[in-house]
C-alpha cells in the first residue's frame, strides 16, 4: 500500500479538479472549477484556458482544506483520457510538473474507470453492472477477464450532452440537468397524476445500445408545438432515463449479476436513482449511488485509481504519459478487481 498521499488531477473537459486520497485509500473532498460558457457549449480550448489559469490556486486551496504540504504527497495521478485533447493536455501538464518537481511516481489512469473505482468503493459494491452516465459518456459496463467490458453505449451523443443541449435551446446554460431536474419535479407537483398522451417521445433502444439526439429533436419538437416546458423536461427524463434503466436490467439479466452502480455526472438525478432502485428491487438485486459529489468528475476519483494502480505497481513515465482522448473503458487492464 502506497505510504503516503495521492494527489489526482482531473481535466477531462468542463472541470479541473484536485482530490486526494489519504494513504490507506480514503479520499477527501476534491477542489474543482468549471467552466461556465456565458453562450453556446464547452469550447475545448477555452476550457483549457480556464484551467490553465486555475490551477495553481485551486491545488493550494485543496492543501489548506486538507491540512495536507505538498512533501506529503508521493504519487500524482492524472485523467489520461478519454476526454477533449487541449483540457487532457493541461491535467497530463500539471502532473507530469508536480512528479518532475517533488520526484514522485507519475500515474495515468482511465477516466472511466475511475468513476468505477471511486463507486465501489464508496458503495461497497463487489461485482456490479456500472450505469456510467455523463456528459459525453454513456455506457453499461461489467468487469469480465480482467477489464471492464462495455457491454452497451449510447451510438451518437451522451446522455449528458443530450440534456444540457436541449436546456441551451430553452436559453438554459451550462450544466442544464440539473435545471430540467428542477423544471421536471415542479411541474409533477402540480400534475400528481401525469400522463404521456400527448408528450410522447422515440424511445430509442437498439439491442444493448442507445442513441439519443431523436429524443432530443422530438423533445424540441413538442415544445414548438406549444407544449409547457416542465412537461417536456419530465417526459424526456422519463424516457431517456427509462432506455439507460432498460438496458441496465438487461446487463444484469444476461451477466447474473445482482449490484447495479450509478456513476457520472447524471448519476446525481433523483429520478434516476429512483427508477434504478425500483428496478433492482423487481430483480431482487440492489442499485447504488455514490454521494453526488464523486458522482460529477471529480479530482478524488482520479487519485483513489492512481492510488490502486500504483499499489498494483503501475506508473507511467514521462515518455508514455502523452494522452488519448478516445482511450476505451475496457483498454485498461483491472488486476485489482476479481
Ligand atoms: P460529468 O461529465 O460526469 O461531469 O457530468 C456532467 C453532466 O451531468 C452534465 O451533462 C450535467 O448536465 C449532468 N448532470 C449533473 N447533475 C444532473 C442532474 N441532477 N440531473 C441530470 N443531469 C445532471
Ligand atoms: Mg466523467
């Protein structure tokens, strides 16, 4: 087991993050900034930008919320990929600066994986299928043979991005899931009995996979033809988050498997967490959600894996640390789990 602190650097896209984790693997709550364009979507580079510039008072933030120095830290890890290359590129900076400069091992981890890990572990799950939904990612995983298998995934945008989409479009600015969370709870309250008749939208499940820019365009559609946004809102939670619990069930039928773990930054949906817990309890199997703050991308994630795979005894030198931004779940060998 590592001997001293990990730090984790996490900058796959809209946020730049630090987290720590202890030395027997605990973390602590991560210190992070996120880009909140005035208009229009996350631009790759201005987010890079962003984090340039916030990094160095972000770090020394974490520390003094820590009570941790900087000579306390033995290990830096850093979110190779997947992601969007120029914000990659500032995070794989950073940390291969702070393993140059204080002499300690370098780990390049999977982004994914670490929202895996970091479930898991807070959780305490063993074996489950992963619902891993976020902004640009959205995929059911189980570990099989050592990697974790990406056993279904959205064929075109992320649920995410789906969502913060059709906010934009509503004049709803960056992160817009949450709001339509909002809208959507507000207007059940005034229609405790709602219905679909009339907000009804493709419900698009192929097989294991699943595609929403359809849902997003329909949804778009019944607004102009003058349905209330609350509505709209609660009918595309419930049948966007329908097709992910769909596809969920179907992993957990096929795999035997009996946990079912939410992670990403949609995770944090009271609705979703709702609708999976009724579907695991049909099944007789369980549904977890880790606590929201290590649900969004977070920086604790990112150094609790490096912290596994270095007591594990992987790191990653300076010539093989450049990133990849369409690094796969399941290109990470997992010799942790069994
Ligand atoms: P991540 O990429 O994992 O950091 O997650 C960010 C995504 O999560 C964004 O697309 C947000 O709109 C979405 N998100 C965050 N909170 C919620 C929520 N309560 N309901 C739905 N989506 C959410
Ligand atoms: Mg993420």
């Amino acid at each position: 087991m590592p001997e001293a602190w990990t730090l984790g650097i996490e900058s796959t896209a809209h946020t730049l993050s630090f987290g720590l984790v202890d030395p027997s693997g605990t973390p602590y709550p991560a210190m992070s900034s996120t880009v909140r364009p005035d208009e229009g979507g996350i631009h790759p580079r201005e987010a890079a930008d962003h984090h340039k510039d916030a990094a160095a008072n972000l770090l020394g933030k974490l520390l003094l919320q820590t009570g941790i120095s900087l000579s306390e830290i033995g290990a830096v890890a850093f979110s190779q990929g997947p992601g969007l290359g120029p914000c990659l590129r500032i995070g794989a900076a950073l940390a291969r600066g702070i393993s140059s400069r204080l002499n300690i091992p370098l780990i390049g981890v999977n982004h994914c994986v670490a929202h895996i890990e970091i479930g898991r572990q807070q959780c305490g799950c063993q074996d489950p299928i992963l619902l891993y939904v976020s902004g640009g990612n959205t995929q059911v995983i189980a570990h099989l043979d050592g990697r974790y298998r990406v056993l279904g995934e959205t064929l075109d945008i992320g649920i995410g991005n789906m969502l913060d989409k059709f906010a934009r479009g509503q004049g709803i600015p960056f992160p817009g899931g949450p709001v339509i969370e909002k809208r959507a709870s507000e207007w059940l309250e005034s229609n405790p009995n709602p219905s679909l008749v009339g907000l009804e939208l493709p419900f698009a499940v192929r097989g294991m996979d699943l595609a929403f820019s359809g849902v997003m365009t329909a949804a778009q559609r019944l607004l102009d033809n003058g349905a209330e946004l609350g509505a709209v809102c609660w009918s595309l939670q419930e049948h966007a988050f329908a097709a992910c619990v769909e596809i969920a069930e179907r992993a957990l039928a096929h795999t035997g498997k009996s946990e079912l773990l939410l992670g990403g930054g949609v995770a944090c949906n009271t609705r979703l967490r709702e609708m999976c817990t009724m579907m695991a309890t049909e099944r007789e199997a369980t549904s977890h959600a880790p606590p929201r703050m290590y649900c969004i991308d977070n920086g604790s994630m990112i150094a609790l894996l490096g912290h596994i795979e270095l007591d594990h005894g992987r790191t990653t030198s300076l010539d093989k640390s450049g990133v990849d931004q369409y690094l796969r779940t399941d290109q990470t060998p997992v010799t942790w789990a069994v």
